[in-house]
C-alpha cells in the first residue's frame, strides 16, 4: 500500500552531489563517442584520456506513476572539437511522462526534440527550471566554463529510452562558433 517512504537529503548545488545516493554513474567520453560530430577531435581527446563527460546521483525510487524519481545530473564543461560537453539525451520509455530539471550552477541548453520532428532548445542558468513536456527528448549542454548541475525530477514509471538516440542523435548540435554557442542542424 505504501511504496516510499517520507525522507529527506542534502543537495549541494555548487557540488552537484546528492547526500546518501543509491547510485551514481560517470559517462566518460568512450560511452559516447559516436554522438559527437567530429570524430577525429574524438579520437585526439581520446587518445589524451577519456574525459568524465557527466556523472549523475541518483535516488532510486519505486517504479510506479505516481511516485518520482530525482537525481542531481552534473554536466562537465568542455569541447569536443566545437562541440560543447552534453549528455546522451533520451526519451521517456514511457513516452507519456514529462521531466523538472532546475538548474543549480553553470550555463547551458536543454535541447529538446520530438519524434515528429519538432525541436527546442531552453537556456539553462541558475534558479532557472525548465519543464521537458511528455514525449520530448531531452539533453543537456553545457556551454559555459563551470559545471552545467541541475536537480531533476520525474515520474517513477518513466525510464529511459536512449535507441534512436544513439543511432540517429538530435536533429539539432549546439557548437560554438566565433566564440558564441549556435544552433546548427545535425547532418547526417
Ligand atoms: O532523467 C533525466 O533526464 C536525467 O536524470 C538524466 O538521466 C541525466 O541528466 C543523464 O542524462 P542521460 O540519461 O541522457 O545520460
Ligand atoms: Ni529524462
């Protein structure tokens, strides 16, 4: 009858660190390598070791619609080529669950896109939330010079669906060029 129950735990928002988490995961670029555009810069960050990319801590909450899931994701700055630092991004698995992300530190985008083709991309900053609506999929960029960290939160049952993610990507990059973020399409 009752899935959870009431507790409370420490963010750090400079940190990103979430007190006591149940899991806490570290993309490094080898994870992701395919996603980024320029696979030679790939190959020469690799080749001076594998950056940690991201790390988010986790909260394990049951996997129920009406209970929620949070964590704290912390998105490192740097480049890839001209391509900023991101996360994979994802859709829900269930597709009808939309997400909160409230930015604690750094700058950034959450790019966002439909599977029919519509696409978004909020500017992330501290004290700023951005609402991802049910069936977007979502990825953070960090184009600033300090760790993009956000405090996420979203329905229990959700899951994350990263497939035509990692075949095909988003529609949209976000690159710096002439010193400044732009968004440019995603050739194939
Ligand atoms: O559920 C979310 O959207 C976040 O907690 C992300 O999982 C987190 O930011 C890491 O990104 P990704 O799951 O795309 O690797
Ligand atoms: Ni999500």
């Amino acid at each position: 009858m009752y899935a959870s129950e009431p507790f409370s735990a420490a963010i750090d928002r400079e940190t990103g660190t979430l007190a006591s988490p149940d899991n806490i995961y570290e993309r490094p670029l080898s994870a992701m390598a395919a996603m980024y555009e320029d696979a030679e810069a790939v190959k020469a960050a690799l080749a001076g070791g594998d950056p940690i990319i991201y790390k988010v801590y986790e909260k394990n909450m049951p996997e129920l619609p009406g209970e929620l899931q949070w964590c704290m994701s912390v998105t490192m700055p740097g480049k890839i080529g001209r391509e900023y630092f991101m996360t994979k991004g994802h859709f829900h698995e269930v597709r009808d669950t939309a997400e909160i992300y409230l930015c604690t530190r750094g700058t950034g985008y959450m790019l966002m896109e439909t599977e029919d083709g519509r696409t978004d991309a909020q500017e992330m900053r501290p004290d700023v939330a951005v609402y991802v609506p049910a069936r977007w999929a979502h990825r953070s960029i960090n184009t600033g010079d300090e760790p993009l960290i956000s405090f996420c939160v979203y329905p229990g049952d959700a899951g994350h669906d990263y497939g035509s993610i990692e075949t095909a990507g988003f529609r949209k990059r976000i690159v710096e060029i002439d010193g400044k973020p732009a968004i440019i399409d995603n050739k194939p």
